[in-house]
C-alpha cells in the first residue's frame, strides 16, 4: 500500500487541504513502513490533489476531514479514503490502515 497523510506541523491535518504536506509512506501488509517521503503538494484547487497523488501512486490516503467532493475525486482516482482519523503520527495511522485496524470517525468537515 501506498499511503497519504496530511501534515500541518508535522501532526494530522484536520482538513487535507489546508496541509502544509504530505507524508507519503509505503506500507507492507504487516503494517511496517517501508519508506516515508514528506512531500509539498501543489496548491490547493478542486481535483488537484487526487491527481497529484494518483500520479504518485497513492492508493489511500488519511484525513481528520474532507468535503464530500474531494472524497468523490479521490474515488475517481481509485484512493481509498479514511476521513475522521485520531491525532496520532503517521506512521501509527498507516499501520493501522494496512492491518485493518484504523477506523473512520466524525468528518470535521462539511463541505
């Protein structure tokens, strides 16, 4: 798996897209993180960011928010999303989502 995480100081980002980066890790099915590139994204517009990641090669990505349009884009873009995410390190939160053990919760945002 490949796995996006927002970052705003270094910590979950509420809202995808206002993160200032992204932490991009590859994830083996035991939950090991394999790599972790943190990565500046494009600035943010409608549709950029799901094909930024899909051209990375992101097949999930993490979030503590994200509006129902975005959440649409990603689908387009065959990334699967987790919105609702606990304020833990990323690398926690990707390891839980290879192993299943990472489950949504209230979307802080709601547009």
């Amino acid at each position: 798996m490949k796995i996006a995480v927002p970052l705003t100081e270094n910590s979950l980002a509420m809202h995808f897209g206002h993160c200032d980066r992204f932490a991009v890790m590859i994830v083996d099915d035991n939950g090991t993180v394999i790599s972790r590139e943190n990565l500046i994204p494009p600035p943010h517009e409608p549709g950029v960011l799901p094909a930024w990641l899909h051209s990375l090669g992101v097949t999930h990505i993490i979030a503590g928010g994200m509006g129902s349009r975005a959440q649409s884009l990603f689908a387009e873009n065959n990334i699967s999303v987790v919105v609702g995410a606990p304020l833990k390190p990323p690398e926690v939160l990707a390891s839980m989502c290879a192993t299943g053990q990472l489950e949504g919760g209230d979307n802080i945002c709601d547009h």
